[in-house]
C-alpha cells in the first residue's frame, strides 16, 4: 500500500511539473528569440513582453543598440535606455535581460549601428 502511495504522489508530482509551466503560459505566440539579425529590422509587429537581447560583435567594434515599442521604424517609445555593447576578441558576446519583462504595445523595432558587424537576437513574448 505504501509503496502504491508513494508512486502515485510520484506521478502526480511528475504531471505537475510538466503542467504547472503551460498554466502560468500567457496567450498568444511565445517566442523564443527572434531570428539571427545582423541590422535593424522590426522584430514583433503586435503587443507583448519584452526578456531581452543577446549581441555578438566582431571583436573590435562597439554597437550602439536602441529598442522602440514600434512594428516598423526606430520611432517612438524607447524600451530600454540605449545600449553601447562594447567588445573584445575573448568578450564577443553580450546580454541585456528584462526582469520582470517590458510590456510593449506597438511591436519591437531594434535599431544597432556600428563600424563592423553585428548579430543579434531578441527575446519576447508577442500576441497579448
């Protein structure tokens, strides 16, 4: 009897951990990253939550990176201050995480610039 309560508490924990996740999930379209960009582009074109940025230089030149509540330009609303990722050739990639996540409405436009080159992803959650 004991054994049979202890699996089935090991079961019911088991279906909890794999449930609890997609309970708390909001709705709409979750992102992981967007894709590799290595430009500026419009990122997402509806609302939603802002996580964060990985950027990867060349090794050599800094990028200046501004992120706009916009679907479609670098106008409007900033949604993080602007960002200059400096480099070097050991330290080519960094991160700028969004704890709790910045609500957006319009979309995310990112705008780098920079004298070399530069990939980047964005990390969000779109479709709220």
């Amino acid at each position: 009897m004991i054994k049979q309560i202890k699996y089935w508490l090991f079961l019911f924990s088991a279906l909890l951990l794999i449930w609890l996740p997609s309970l708390h999930a909001e709705p709409g379209n979750f992102s992981y990253s967007s894709a590799e960009k290595t430009a500026s582009a419009a990122i997402a074109t509806s609302s939603g939550y802002l996580h964060g940025i990985v950027v990867i230089t060349d090794g050599t030149n800094s990028v200046t990176v501004d992120i706009y509540d916009n679907a479609s330009a670098a106008t409007g609303t900033k949604l993080i201050p602007q960002w200059v990722v400096t480099t070097s050739s050991s330290n080519r990639a960094q991160s700028f995480s969004i704890d709790p996540p910045r609500k957006f409405s319009n979309g995310i436009y990112v705008a780098v610039t920079t004298s070399g080159t530069v990939t980047y992803m964005v990390y969000y959650f779109e479709g709220l």
